[in-house]
C-alpha cells in the first residue's frame, strides 16, 4: 500500500520547517512527501531544493506553482500528482499542520481491520493548547430546502464517528474513491474547497474520524488587523462566495433561502461597515450563485477593509 503526504505552503517558511520534522519523525514513514508550493517569495523556494535533494526515509517532491493558485489550487495540484505516482491514500495538510510521530502507524493499523468502503480517514485536530478543534470535523444536512452545518461535540471523540464534511488538515483519502469523484475544485481559491470535496466524497463511501490519530494546527495569527483595528477582508469574499456556490450547487432552494437571510444583513448593516463591505458581500453573492469563481481581480490576498471596533 502506497501512503504519500501533501503539504501546501505559501510564505511560511519557518512554520513549513517544523511541519517537515514532525512527517521525517515516523515511526512508520509515508512512501513519499509531496510539498506543494504556492509561489512563495519568502526564503521558501530555495529551502525546498536543498530539502529535496536531502536522503530520508521517505521520497520527495517539490511542485511549484506558476502563480499563488490559494489553498484549493495547491491542494488540486498535489491530488493531481498522488494519483499520477499510483498512491493508494493521500494524507493533506497546511504547512501549518503538525502530524503526531505515530500518525500513519495509526493509520494503517486501522485500516488493516477496516471495510473498503470508507472515502476518508481523518485524525483529530488539535490547537496548539491540545485542545480539540471541533470546526474541522462536522455534519452537513440539505432538508427540507435548508442548509445546517454542526460541529461534532467533543462528547463524541471518545471513540471513531462518522461525518460527511471535513477539513484538510490531517485526512487521509482514499486514492481509488478521489479518482471517481474527482479532485477538489481549484477555482474556488481559497476557503470551503475541503467542505464541498469532502461532501462528494461521502456520497461514494463513509468518513472516519480516529480520535487517537492527532495533528496539531498552528493556526495563530490568520486575521488581518490594522493598527489594532480589525478589519473585514479578501477572506471574507472567498468564505461567503463558495459557501453559496456549495450551497447552490447540493440545494438551489436552501441557497434562496440563505441569500434572503444574507441580504437582509448587508442591507441593515448594523455594525456600520459602509457601501465598500456592502459591495464586496454582494459581489460574493452574486459570483456564488452564479459559479463564478477563480482568483477575483479585486479581492484577493492582501484586500482589507478597515472598521472600527
């Protein structure tokens, strides 16, 4: 069985370095270590090619990318190579995401007692405190032309449970399940591209979550702020667009529904954001529904919107 890891990086150099430990440290090593790097223009790049050329217990690969591609273009570009090489699971993370020492051991353990029909293996996602991270492991549910979304309570990892939606961060997929549903969608940039792959994938097989299999997300400091003030952003766009693109695309009803709800907040504008956080919303909006996605001209990397607090 051919077990290969991906890593996508953009800028984080020494956050990267430490995620590259924790994958050299196995007890049982992953077959191979794809990092795929989203045009850093940090000290990345050059880092990499010694990286690569050094011996390990496991092969590597370092794709770069043309452009900053966000995390579903790199995330797409490292499934595309996991099955070109012929793996049988692909693990996924950030650069940000620490695997525990023993995470594929755990793995392959549970897989040797396990059925063929599971799309996905997830470990537990853990802050940098140990505490769990219950966002990355949830339940999604189209009814009666509604949408929910529910975290899974901690209450529940005391032993394996199953969820349809998942995040990136510390998944193994089933190689064989991804090529029949094929890889995440590269255009929606950045945000909720794990959450629609994730949905196609429970619809062929079952997803797993393993307690005991821990990665530790290092995910401090993602927000903008300016001057102490925080501000609304390009990230704001990306969420609410795919989130309405995903929604529409599983339940055009429950996306009706939704935007009224959405549109009545950007209306009242109760927080006081302004006619440019209106525009941006509506614009997110209006590409969500209408699958209008890939890197806006506008609002990518680096928009803020600055609001007083």
């Amino acid at each position: 069985m051919k077990v290969v890891a991906v890593v996508v990086t953009y800028n984080r150099l020494d956050k990267l370095k430490i995620a590259l430990e924790h994958y050299s440290k196995q007890t049982v090593s992953f077959d191979t270590v794809i990092v795929v790097d989203n045009h850093s223009t940090d000290g990345t790049p050059n880092f990499l090619r010694e990286w690569e050329n050094t011996q390990d217990t496991f092969s590597k690969k370092v794709l770069t990318l043309p452009d900053n591609m966000g995390g579903a273009g790199g995330f797409a570009a490292g499934q595309e190579y996991a099955i070109k090489i012929q793996a049988d699971w692909v693990h996924l993370a950030d650069d940000d995401a620490y695997p525990e020492n023993n995470i594929v051991e755990k793995f392959k353990m549970y897989l040797n007692n396990s059925t063929n029909d599971i799309s996905a293996i997830c470990g537990t996602v853990h802050n940098m405190d140990g505490n769990i991270d219950v966002g990355h492991r949830r339940r999604i549910n189209f009814a009666h032309s509604t949408f929910n979304i529910h975290s899974v309570g901690e209450d529940e990892y005391k032993k394996s449970f199953e969820v349809n939606m998942f995040s990136y961060v510390g998944t193994f997929l089933n190689v064989s399940k991804l090529v029949d549903v094929g890889i995440c969608n590269r255009e929606m940039f950045i945000y909720c591209d794990d959450m629609e792959h994730s949905y196609r994938l429970s619809r062929i097989g079952r997803i797993v979550v393993l307690p005991t299999m821990k990665i530790y997300h290092d995910n401090a400091g993602i927000l903008e702020q300016k001057n102490n003030t925080i501000v609304d952003s390009w990230r704001t766009y990306y969420l609410t667009r795919n989130l309405f693109y995903f929604v529409k695309k599983n339940d055009a009803y429950a996306a009706i529904k939704e935007m009224s709800i959405y549109m009545r907040r950007i209306i009242r504008d109760k927080d006081h954001k302004g006619w440019v956080w209106r525009k941006m919303m509506l614009t997110a909006l209006w590409n969500g529904l209408w699958g209008k996605l890939g890197k806006h001209a506008l609002y990518k990397p680096g928009y803020v919107i600055e609001r007083n607090t």
